[in-house]
C-alpha cells in the first residue's frame, strides 16, 4: 500500500504535492511565452493619450470597476450586448488589465453610440436623471477638481519602458495638454478612447446579425 508510506510521511508528501503543482504550472505557462499575440497589439491599437491616461487612474481611483467590467466575454450574451468578443491583442497596452469585478452597470469596453458626450456627463453627475431606476452614485465633484499633471510625465515614461509607442515630444508636452482640465473629461476621454479603439456595439452587432431587440432582451442595456 504506497499511499500509506505517503500519508504517514508529512513531508514527503508535501514536497511530492508541490512537485506536482510546478509541473501543472509549467505545463500551462510555457506555451504562452511562445505565443506572440498575446503582447502582439491588434490593428489600429492605440495607447492611450494624457488626458485619457489621467481618466484611467480617476477610474480606478473612483473604484468604477467594482461594478463594471472591461472586458467583451466569449459568451453568446456578450456578443448580443456589446459584439465580438475581445482578444489579448485589444488589451496589449493595458498594464494592468481593468476587467472588473462584476457587471452591477453595463461593460464599458464601448460606449453606447446613442449617447454622446452630453448625456454622458449629465448621467456621470447625476446619473438617475437619465436612467431613473440607476443604483450608480453620482459623481458631481468630478466636476469641481482640476487635474495637475504633476505625475503624468513620469506614468507615460514607465509605459515607454514597458512598451507602449510614445514619443518623446508627446510625454513633455502632456503636463501642459492635461493641467487644469477637469477630473470628469478625462474620464470620459478614457471611455472615450477604447471605444474608438474597438469596433463600436452598433457594427458589431450588424455584422453578427443581432438586432437592437435581441440586446435588450439579454437584460444588460446601457
């Protein structure tokens, strides 16, 4: 019985146990160093600019991933609400990833294309006097506080380390693009910006052949 010399000896079986868990780890994480899509930029993928850069932190700072997500699923649901689904190569200059952690609002990977930018800001200030039934808080002092740009030099540099294609021309003059704008425009130029990275809903959804109908019965509708 070779289970019970096992069982009976704590750190034979432990080491055993962590051997076993290395080479399962291995076995799924090695391939995907020889997998160049996944840090492969898709087509037409931009970084994001100063200004949206700025919205991006005020987005986790507000804590706006706690209840939306970022990320178009694989999911037959997701392709009625929001069309196709998005690969590694559509979040290559995302570092880190804002996924979220549940789906309270709507995915914001794309911007609704019946709202502009008005309605926007009108919902991000007082959001139920667009949706009445809306549990999202108001944020009205985004519209109060100006941004510095004291530190956004320095974030788009370490970007550059990391990969991202600024230029060197475009990091000095950013302090200067984003200081004095409000918090609430960069926040919806960071919105902004990865919609127009992606294919909008409204064409995705063409293309797969859904219907405006068939979004709203999945129960998701911005």
């Amino acid at each position: 019985m070779r289970h019970v010399l096992l069982e009976r000896h704590a750190g034979l079986m432990t080491a055993l146990c962590l051997i076993t868990m290395s080479l399962g780890a291995l076995a799924q994480l090695l391939p995907l160093g020889f997998q160049t899509t996944l840090s492969t930029p898709s087509d037409g993928l931009k970084p994001l600019d100063a200004l949206a850069l700025e919205g991006r932190d005020i987005y986790r700072r507000e804590g706006c991933q706690q209840c939306h997500t970022r990320v178009v699923r694989d999911l037959p649901g997701d392709y009625a609400r929001y069309g196709a689904a998005q690969t590694s190569s559509d979040l290559a200059f995302d570092r880190p990833s804002l996924w979220g952690n549940a789906r309270h609002g709507p995915d914001l990977s794309r911007l609704p294309s019946q709202h502009d930018e008005a309605w926007q800001r009108v919902h991000l200030y007082s959001p139920r006097t667009k949706v009445p039934d809306s549990s999202m808080p108001g944020y009205p002092w985004l519209f109060e506080q100006a941004l510095t740009g004291q530190t956004i030099a320095a974030r788009m540099r370490k970007l550059q380390a990391l990969g991202a294609p600024y230029r060197d021309d475009e990091i000095l003059a950013a302090p200067s693009k984003v200081r004095g704008v409000a918090e609430a425009t960069a926040l919806l130029a960071y919105l902004r910006h990865s919609s127009q990275n992606h294919t909008s809903s409204d064409t995705a959804l063409a293309a797969s052949g859904q219907t405006e109908e068939s979004r709203k019965q999945t129960g998701d509708t911005p």
